[in-house]
C-alpha cells in the first residue's frame, strides 16, 4: 500500500531509477575526489565542483523530464543510491584501484 502511493502518478517510478543511478554515480565522485584530494587539492577541489555541477544537471533533468518538483521519492532514490554505493562498491572501488596500482609497480620494475 505504500508503495503503491509512493508511485501513483505516470513516471515517479522513472524518476526514481533515475535518481537512484544518479545517487550511485555522486557517491563514485565523491569518493573519487576525496581519494584524488590527497594527493593533490586543487584538482579535488575541481572535481569536487564537477561533481556539484553534474548533480545540478541531474536533478534539472529530472525536473524538466519529469515535472512537478523534486519530491520525497527522489530524494528516496538519491540516499539508496548514495548509501549503495558506500555500503560495499566504495571498497571494491578501492581494492580495484589498489590492485591497478600494484601492477602498474610492476611493470615499472620490469627491465625493457
């Protein structure tokens, strides 16, 4: 039952999948820019403020495409997307990193 009027008008449950996949890509950002701020602020700092841009061009998207105001069920998709991505894709990211780094060592340490 709630669900059901969560979603009851045409496209909420678009938006929503929407928001969510957006949600998921600003925590990507976020977190890229954090890891990329340590070594070096002025481009974390950039990437920061893409990441604030691409956000503000979600959400107009969402509100041309979809009309009617951001309402609670985006808001909904945009923390399940944010809290998905930190729950576990955070650390597979960083493990993924590490590993790349490890092996760019490696072929560094090869002899031509």
């Amino acid at each position: 039952m709630m669900l059901e009027s969560l979603f009851a008008q045409a496209g909420q449950g678009q938006a929503f999948i929407h928001l969510t996949v957006g949600g998921f890509v600003l925590g990507a950002l976020t977190h890229l820019s954090g890891c990329i701020r340590r070594g070096r602020r002025l481009l974390g700092a950039l990437c920061d403020a893409l990441a604030a841009v691409l956000m503000g061009f979600m959400l107009l998207g969402v509100l041309f495409r979809f009309g009617g105001g951001v309402r609670a069920y985006g808001l909904l998709g945009l923390l399940i997307g944010l809290t998905l991505y930190y729950a576990g894709f955070s650390r597979l990211a960083e493990a993924l990193v590490r590993a790349a780094g490890r092996l760019m060592k490696r072929l560094q340490k090869r002899p031509a």
